[in-house]
C-alpha cells in the first residue's frame, strides 16, 4: 500500500532531509502529522499488547478450550488491524506533504541497488554446497 518508509522521525535526520530535498515547511508539517498520530498509536500499540497477553494463558491451557481461545484471536485481529489503519493514515498524512518524487526516493531507502530482504536488512543468500 504505501510501502516502507525509514523507521524513527526521518525528517529530522539531516542526511535525509537533504537527499528528499525537504523544505523546513516539509519537515514542519510532517513532525505535526507525527505528533497528532503519535499517542494514538501508541494507546493502539498497548491494546494489541494487553489482548496478546489475554491470549497467551488460554492458548497455555491444556485442552485449549476453543470457545474461550477464537472469540480472544478475534479480540487480537481487530485490535492489530485498528493499529494498522492509525498507522496507514499516519503515512497517508506524511505521502500528502510530501511530491511524487520525494515520496519515491523515502520508499527507495538510503542505498541504490536491489531491494532489502523481508527483515529489512541486507541478508545475502546461504552458501551453496555447505559453504564449500
């Protein structure tokens, strides 16, 4: 959907600002959409946690009674997708500042080349042959 962008407040790293040609407005208006979503998130980040932990003792019982353990998973989902819709509005707020080609450059991370590994890091593939 909106593809990954830098974690942490990026627009304040002096690097970047430069490299996405930010104007100091940019940056203004992208740390209000950060301090306007920010304890959202946050109050959103602490439920999906308090729900995951209600759901650890009831996946840890032994039979794991269904009736109690699907209506808790239901609980889990809406609360992770309710942290994931602040987050992408968050995003929508920061793709709305900045142009199409800023945008393209903060998606296309600090270093040229082919894209990082699901992790986010540069995992090179395991060695052929056991490593020989």
């Amino acid at each position: 959907m909106f593809g990954a962008v830098p974690p942490g407040r990026w627009w304040t790293d002096p690097a970047r600002v430069q490299r996405l040609s930010l104007t100091s407005d940019q940056q203004k208006q992208i740390e209000a959409v950060f301090q306007s979503s920010r304890v959202k998130l946050i109050d959103l980040d602490a439920s999906l946690q308090k729900e995951e932990l209600a759901l650890e003792p009831l996946l840890d019982a032994d039979p794991p009674d269904a009736a109690k353990v699907l209506p808790q998973i239901d609980r889990v989902v809406q609360a992770r997708a309710e942290l994931e819709k602040a987050n992408a509005r968050m995003l929508l707020g920061f793709r709305g500042v900045l142009n199409r080609e800023q945008w393209s450059k903060l998606q296309a991370g600090d270093r040229p080349g082919p894209p990082q590994g699901r992790d986010g890091r540069d995992n090179p593939p395991p060695p052929r042959n056991g490593g020989r």
